[in-house]
C-alpha cells in the first residue's frame, strides 16, 4: 500500500510540474482541430473529438480529412500527440521507478536472489548466468554447437542456435 501511496503523490506532483508543457501540446491539438474543423466544415465538437482521436493515434475512421490540407494538418497533430503520449508515460515510468526504489523490501530481494541461483537480475537488463556453457563452436551456417556437462542426462548434450535464437538438437 505505502508503494501505491508514494506512486499517487509522485505521480501527480510530477504532472503538475509538466503541466505548462502538457497544457501547450494540447493546446495546440485543440487550435490545429479548429483549423481543420474550418477547412473540412466540421462542427466543433467533431472537430474537437477527431484532433484528439488522432492526437492519441486511435483514429476510428468515423471523421476523417478529405483535403490535402487537412490531413497535412492531422500527421502534424498525431505527430504532437505522440509527444503528449510519451510525456505522460515516461512520467508515469519514472514514477512508477522512484516509487519502488523508495518502498522496495531488502529482505524480498535476497529472497529473490536465493531462489533464481544463477540468474542476474536487474532494473536496466534481465541476463541469464551462461557460466555452465564449457564448449562453443560457430558453423558455417551462421549456427553454434554448445556442449554442456551439466545438461540432463535424458537429453542429448549437444544443441544448435540459429541467428534466430531457435534451440535444435542435432
């Protein structure tokens, strides 16, 4: 609960110090709606209701531009929306990563670490311990052979990668 408390106050506070960018791009989708609404002959309200849906990159089909302006106009508010959308989820990831920084429990993760024995795990990559590989041959054919000792003994040792990152036995 104190995460989900941390991240409300977090989150909020991060949005209002973003809210003078946040208002401008908005604005700006609102007033780029109203021209189109002008050229297309739109009322406002569809106007306005379309410059969203095609800010937020949804774009039902229901209103659409016709002219060549127009749609110049609405790749320049999908355009202003994306950068709207991205503001607003990279606060909420930033958020949701002080947040658990700030509430994370040390004894949950040493649990964790004894439990995955062997993987490494981190915020910025997932990388899996590879040490129990002892022999790697690359073939012609853009694949490698990987031999391990410690492979179960009902399977044969001996498996191929492609460049695809598909495991077959051979």
């Amino acid at each position: 609960m104190d995460f989900t408390i941390t991240f409300a106050k977090l989150f909020f506070i991060s949005l209002y110090l973003m809210a003078p960018l946040l208002g401008i791009l908005s604005f700006l989708i609102v007033i780029l709606g109203q021209i189109v609404c002008r050229l297309e002959k739109w009322s406002r309200f569809d106007a306005l209701y379309w410059s969203f849906i095609t800010a937020t990159t949804v774009g039902y089909g229901d209103i659409r531009a016709l002219r060549k302006t127009s749609r110049a106009i609405s790749v320049l508010i999908a355009f202003i929306g994306l950068m709207l959308t991205g503001i607003i989820i990279a606060v909420t990831v930033n958020t949701a990563s002080i947040a658990l920084k700030k509430n994370i429990d040390p004894g949950a993760i040493e649990k964790l670490k004894g439990k995955y024995e062997g993987v490494q795990l981190s915020a910025t990559n997932v990388s899996a311990d590879l040490s129990w590989l002892t022999n790697m041959e690359k073939k012609s054919n853009n694949q490698m052979t990987i031999t391990s000792p410690n492979w179960p003994a009902n399977r044969h040792p001996n498996y191929r990668l492609d460049l695809r990152g598909n495991w077959a036995e051979f």
